[in-house]
C-alpha cells in the first residue's frame, strides 16, 4: 500500500482528511477559523501539487491502466 506509485494520493488524502477536520471543528463550535501560519504555504502547497502532477505525466506518460 505504501509503495512509491501512491505516494501522492497519500499526501493529497492527509491534506483533504486536516481540512475535513478543521471544517468540522469550527461548524461544531460556530467558530471561525481564521489561518496565521506563513503566507508561503499555500503557494508551495501548489508548487508541490503541480509539479508532483508534471513529475509524473513526464515520467511515465501514456495509459497507466492495464
């Protein structure tokens, strides 16, 4: 399950899973969640994400299905 292929999904899975739980932590409380970490996350998080998609149309392209 961990194998190299599914590493993405993975990291992609965890980023979605933290933002359902902040989600629904402030519809629970009725508290607004307001984000002051750095400001570059967001854009390294969609540098990551596009180059992960372009790392692998570039490495393997073509059908992945059998």
């Amino acid at each position: 399950m961990l194998n190299r292929e599914n590493a993405i999904g993975l990291i992609l899975l965890l980023l979605c899973a933290a933002v359902a739980v902040v989600l629904l932590f402030s519809i629970a409380t009725g508290a607004r969640f307001r984000f002051e970490g750095p400001s570059w996350l967001g854009t390294a998080l969609v540098i990551l994400f596009i180059g992960g998609s372009l790392y692998g149309l570039l490495l393997r392209p073509g059908r992945r299905w059998p």
